[in-house]
C-alpha cells in the first residue's frame, strides 16, 4: 500500500483539489488515478511488491509533484508506505537556511565580537 496526505503551501486554502496518478516505473504504464480527500487530502493505493513506482501529483495553480516510490518484496517488504507531499504556487523557491560559522559573514550588532 502507498499512502499520503497532500498538503498545499497556501495556508488560506482549504478544500485540496488534487489528482494522484501512479505509473509503473519500468513500463510507463498508467495503472490508477485518484483524487484526493478535498479535505483531508489523503490518497492511497494497493500496489504489488516488488516493483518500483511513480506517483504524479497535479492541482490547478500548483506545480506538478513527481516522485519515485519502490516497493520491496520478500525480507525488505514494507506493508504501508507512506508518501507525503506539498504543492506549491509556480515559482516557488525554498529559502535556504543561514550557513553556520561563516568566517565571511559580518555581525549585524557591531558590539558582538566573533
């Protein structure tokens, strides 16, 4: 089973309008469709093991997510796989976290000593 909640990054949004589409990895097959839970936004599916899949989230006024999911047979199966994802607005770009100990970076307080 692939499992998840799909999320959107517009926090005044609040039904999720969003279709999760899994294909087979290996032959481009499409295998299901679904629709997410407009409120909850959870989906799932029951797939084989043994095979690696992709899951292809779309949403009007969202980026597409696509992610490859693989699901292990014999010793390494898993029964639930979990696969949570967000949509965000086209454009978006993620800030990224300060760099620590910068020896370039200067203090905005000019009274902290390095």
């Amino acid at each position: 089973i692939i499992k998840g909640i799909i999320s959107v990054d517009d926090t005044l949004k609040k039904d999720i309008d969003a279709l999760v589409t899994i294909t087979d990895a290996v032959t481009k097959e499409e295998l299901d469709s679904k629709n997410t839970n407009p409120k909850s936004g959870k989906y799932i599916f029951a797939v084989d093991p043994g095979k690696k899949y992709i899951l292809t989230v779309t949403s009007p006024g969202f980026q597409d997510i696509t992610q490859e999911v693989m699901v292990y047979a014999k010793s390494d199966y898993v029964f639930e796989i979990e696969k949570n994802m967000v949509l965000r607005k086209p454009g978006y770009v993620p800030i990224a976290p300060p760099k620590k100990n910068d020896p370039n970076k200067k203090p905005i307080n000019k009274n902290i000593k390095k």
